[in-house]
C-alpha cells in the first residue's frame, strides 16, 4: 500500500479499486466490499463527497452496514424433522433452492401475525402505563393464535424497552416532576383531555407541593350545592423521594364521597397547608362554602381549613378519637383490666361515647362517667387524667363534640387511602403507576357523579343494621335536646355504637401483634363507591378482622329492662335506684334528679353546692316524698 498517495481527492477512488482487485488477487477469502467500507470509517475516515458520484452511493450503502452479499436460509424444522432445505439468496435478490425440504408438511406463515401482535404490545406499553404483564395478559385473550407463536417470555424484553423509551427520566423530586409536567412531557396523565397536573407550590421554607386535580369533575361536584368537607393524608401510597405525605379533599355528594384534590406534600408544616389550601382556594375551589369539615386531630391542617373556610363548623373524626383512647389506654397497660373488669369496660365505652353528646354537655359527661368509676371501684385514674388534660382542654369540647351530625368520621377518606395502598400492593409505589392510578381513578368518579346527578344509586344501599343504628343514635339525640333523658341515659344508649369498635379492637389486639394495622371503624352514614382502581387486586388479604357487624339497640327502647332500670338510677353515685331508697332528693332551683341521701351529703359539704349536672351553683336539695 506504500506506493499509493492517497492525499490527492480526484485518485481516492482509483486507489482503492487498485487496492481491491491487488487484495482480492492476492487472498482468495478477500471481501473486498468489507475492506472497501472500513476505508470509509474509523480510523481512515475518507470522505464520501471526494468520490465521483457514481460510487457515492455505494459507498453509503456500505457505511450504513448494508453489505451486498448472498445469504442462505434454512429451513426452521431443521431441528425438530430433520429437514436439510436450504435457500439461496442472491445480491440481486434472487432466490435459488439449494436442498429441497424432506417431505413433511408446510405450516402457514404466521409472520404477520407475530409481527402485528408485537406491534400492538409495543405501543400500549408505550403509550399506557398499566402493568406489562396485565398488558399481554389482555392481548393474549384478545389473538390467543399470536400469543401461541409469541410467549411472554420473548414479548417482555420489548416491552420494558418501549416503556422505558416513552418515559423520561425519574424525577429526582417533586420539583423536577413539576418541571416535567410543565415541560409537556407527561401529557399521558390526563383527565377529560386536560391537564392532571395543576400547580406547583413552594413555603418560605423552599418545601414544595405538587396539586392534582380535574377541573371538569370539581364544576360537577360543586354544582351540587356541597355543605361537607372532609380532609386528611396519608405517607404509604406517597412513591419514593415524592414527598412526605398525600392530601386528599373530598366532597360529600347524597352521602357518596367524592374525592377531587389531591397534593402531594414534602412537609406537613402549617406553612406548607396555608400555601397549598391558598392556592386551591383561589384557583380551584374560589366558590366552595361548606358549613361542617371533618379532619382528624391534626391541628395544624385543622387550623388552616378554618382560616380558609371561615364560617364552616370544624369537628374531629369520632373514629380518630376512640382510636387514640384506645391506644392510650393499651400504653397505660390497662388491656388486662379491661378484658377482666365489666365495669372498667363499660367505662371506657362511655368515655368512647362522650363526643356523641352537645358540646356543652361534654364535660358533665365526664364528669358523670368519671363518679360511675368511683362507686363501682374502678381505677382507670390514669385514663381519666389523660381524657381530661388532653381532649377536655387541649382539643377542646366544641372540636370533638360531633353532636347533631350526620356523619361522625371521615374514614370515607381512611377506606379511600386502605383501597390505594392495597392496589399499589406495596408501600410507596412507582410513581408512573401512581399517576396512572390517580388519572383513572379520577375517570371513574365522573361516573358516579353523573349517575348521582341522574338520581341513580351507584352502590348498594346501606345495611339495615347499619341504619338502625345510627336511627338509634338520632333518636336518643332528639330526647336528649327535649329533656325526656338525662345525659347519663343518652350515654348508655349510645354505647352500643362504641361497644363495636371496642369489641373489634380487643379481637384484633388478641389475635395479631401491636405492630399491624389497626383496623377501621365503619360509619353506618356514608357510603364509599367502590370504584376499580383501574384493575383487579389479585388476592391481596385485607389486615381487617372480620368482627364488622354493628350491634343494635333495642327497637322499643322503653321496651327494654336494662333502659328502664337506668331511668331509676341514682345521677351521682349510678349505684342506687329509686326502688332500692327510699330516700331520695332533687336539686333547686335547676330541679335535676335523683340524688341519694350520702351524695347529698357531700355534695352539700362546703361553702358553694354545686348541681352535678348543670353545674349551677348555690343550689339546694330538696327531699322528694311518693305516696
């Protein structure tokens, strides 16, 4: 090759044929049209553009690896028939049998088949973001011939490289996936062809928020005139590095809840709600004026929800409440007591039941409670104590009285986040299904709006059992406002409710250990539309025990023995009854009765007697005589 200068453009080409037909000459395996292609790459890289143009082409050709040479076939039943057929195919492409096939018989060229079947798999793992699997899975079902010559063993590969190739980069936080969406690369989370994502939010503290929401479903849900709110977060379903916690809104619609706001929050700082309930109040929710908001004990969420909605009436979730007392009262190491003692039983279901009473009367609740324990020798000192520093002037009456309410919880939002977490199937999941979830689940919910709108009753109706009950709990809130029970009375009718919960709680804590997941208490007044979350669970065990039937209360309550003799009962010492003494007072001027003769005594010891119902201050007892 020394005697060749190839320095000079106009004798490229001259040289290499030259050099070709030497090679060729010289080595009988030579492949000139190999050798003449790597002089146009790394490392000689001769420019095409220097050789006359009628080697131009060739020239491309060859650099885009497009060798010209024969290739043979054979035949794909070589292995399993033994067949020797072989084919020949020219560079002018020319076919010219070799060995003819052995005989056996020919099967359909199925290669359409295959190649449409992939094409189809490739383009909804592209363009979906369902499970890979679930994908072929459907398509399988759909062209069960294809599926037959194209396993999802081979389908898999191509798939994951067509997901991965429609889908940028995780985001390495919440503000990248904001960047993201606001760059138009997740188009595909969407509802109602508009955008998913609407807003990112930053506190002083630079923590960002990320809001979700489809403003078509929120003009339908507020378009029915909403009175209820409920609120709260949960961590588990949060995907990784996106935040510490996920807030859902949700609206009550004919006792259906709705959910239309979600948020995922790196902080859960009253800074952080104040931002993000600022914004979905101006720009998403500016004509929502709700009278009742049910959150859980959450004071910092609590507070900014009042500040946002002024006027609405903010409450605490019953549920959240027995649950904390019942935690409290394991931590105080009282679960034996309990288990063992009738009485120190039904105390702690009274206590469970004190925010079903006005909020005002709350505290003589307490007070009533407290004095049954005493005379039945009861020590839940510690209990009490804790009742009373922590929910009686900490949280304060007017938060968890839940009196006159149609809905006590907000466990429609608890049942909510449980359906998403079991979904997911594990605990923070990939943030692409995340959305995807999130955009079909919202779909969803434009039909059960719709079908309410048209007076249609998405799910089943509640269980008569259910409805009993709360009628109960109604009914004994109806007397109680006329006076025709005393507090203690409407404590011991309602502790029917609270008795449930109690009951499944003590099976649960007996049964599993202190690390599983409580389970939830039901409440009787909403119902939760079980909407699929885009596809079925498959046999994912739900951690709730199965004890879930609510109790009832008698059906004539003045029908029942156990009501009647508590009509009789003593109000301070709950021990006596009016058959039983004969001595008996009422309080003046209030007129509250009946006081036995030994709490009249120390009640009147001191300067200032005080009525143990009402509190009024210098009262008088006066004895009471009946013929």
């Amino acid at each position: 090759m020394s005697k060749y200068n190839v320095t000079s453009t106009e004798k490229y080409a001259e040289a290499i044929s030259d050099l070709k037909h030497q090679f060729k000459l010289r080595f009988s395996d030579f492949k000139a049209n190999e050798t003449y292609f790597n002089l146009f790459s790394i490392p000689f890289s001769l420019p095409v553009e220097d050789v006359p143009e009628n080697m131009q082409i060739e020239i491309i050709d060859l650099q885009n690896n497009k060798v010209l040479k024969e290739n043979y076939f054979k035949c794909n039943k070589a292995q399993s028939h033994f067949c020797m057929g072989s084919i020949k195919k020219s560079i002018d492409g020319t076919i010219t049998v070799v060995k003819r096939h052995n005989g056996h018989a020919r099967e359909p060229d199925n290669t359409i088949v295959v190649n449409n079947f992939r094409n189809v798999l490739k383009h909804r793992a592209a363009t979906e973001n369902a499970i890979l699997k679930n994908i072929y899975d459907e398509e399988a079902r759909r062209d069960m011939v294809a599926a037959a010559l194209y396993p999802w063993s081979t389908a898999e590969s191509i798939m994951r490289l067509a997901r991965r190739n429609s889908l940028p980069r995780l985001p390495a936080n919440l503000r990248a996936l904001a960047t993201l969406f606001e760059d138009g690369q997740l188009q595909r989370f969407g509802c109602c062809d508009a955008g998913f994502f609407k807003g990112c939010i930053q506190d002083i503290e630079n923590k960002t928020s990320v809001i979700f929401a489809c403003p078509q479903l929120i003009r339908s849900v507020l378009e029915n005139n909403i009175q209820e709110v409920h609120a709260d977060a949960t961590f588990k379903v949060v995907p990784a590095n996106m935040g510490y916690q996920l807030l859902t809104l949700h609206c009550m619609i004919q006792n259906y809840s709705i959910p239309i706001i979600y948020v995922l929050m790196e902080k859960k700082t009253r800074n952080s709600y104040e931002c993000v309930l600022r914004f979905i109040k101006n720009n998403l929710l500016p004509t929502l004026r709700p009278e009742v908001i049910i959150t859980d004990y959450e004071t910092a969420l609590r507070d900014v929800l009042e500040s946002t909605f002024p006027g609405a009436r903010s409450v605490g979730c019953w549920f959240h409440h027995n649950q904390a007392v019942w935690k409290k009262m394991k931590k105080l190491n009282y679960l034996n007591y309990i288990n063992n003692n009738e009485n120190a039983l039904k105390s702690l279901r009274l206590l469970m039941c004190l925010p079903l009473l006005p909020a005002h009367s709350i505290e003589n609740g307490f007070l009533l409670i407290m004095a049954f324990a005493r005379n039945h020798a009861v020590n839940l000192d510690n209990l009490f104590n804790y009742y009373q520093r922590y929910w009686l002037r900490n949280v304060g009456p007017e938060i968890v009285s839940v009196y006159g309410l149609p809905r006590r919880t907000n466990n429609n939002i608890e049942s909510f986040h449980n359906a998403l977490k079991m979904k997911f199937s594990v605990n923070h999941p990939s943030l692409w299904i995340f959305l995807d979830h999130l955009t079909h689940l919202n779909k969803n919910y434009h039909v059960i709006v719709n079908q309410l709108n048209n007076n249609l009753v998405p799910t089943r109706h509640l269980r008569i059992k259910f409805l009993v009950n709360s009628r109960k709990i109604k009914t004994a809130s109806e007397q109680l406002d006329l006076g025709l029970i005393s507090i203690w009375q409407f404590l011991q009718r309602c502790s029917y409710a609270s008795a449930v919960y109690e009951q499944r709680q003590r099976n649960w804590d007996i049964k599993n250990d202190e690390d599983a997941e409580e389970p939830i208490l039901d409440d009787p007044q909403i119902n939760i539309p079980l909407v699929m979350l885009h596809e079925p669970m498959d046999n994912i065990p739900m951690p709730v025990p199965q004890e879930r039937e609510v109790a009832e209360l008698p059906l004539d309550a003045n029908n029942d023995p156990q009501a009647a003799e508590n009509r009789s009962l003593y109000m301070v010492c709950i021990e006596g009854t009016l058959e039983q003494n004969e001595t008996k007072y009422i309080v003046l001027p209030c007129g509250h009765a009946w006081i036995c003769h030994n709490c009249m005594i120390q009640l009147s010891t001191g300067h200032n007697a005080v009525c143990p119902i009402c509190r009024t201050d210098q009262v008088s007892f006066q004895r009471i005589f009946f013929s």
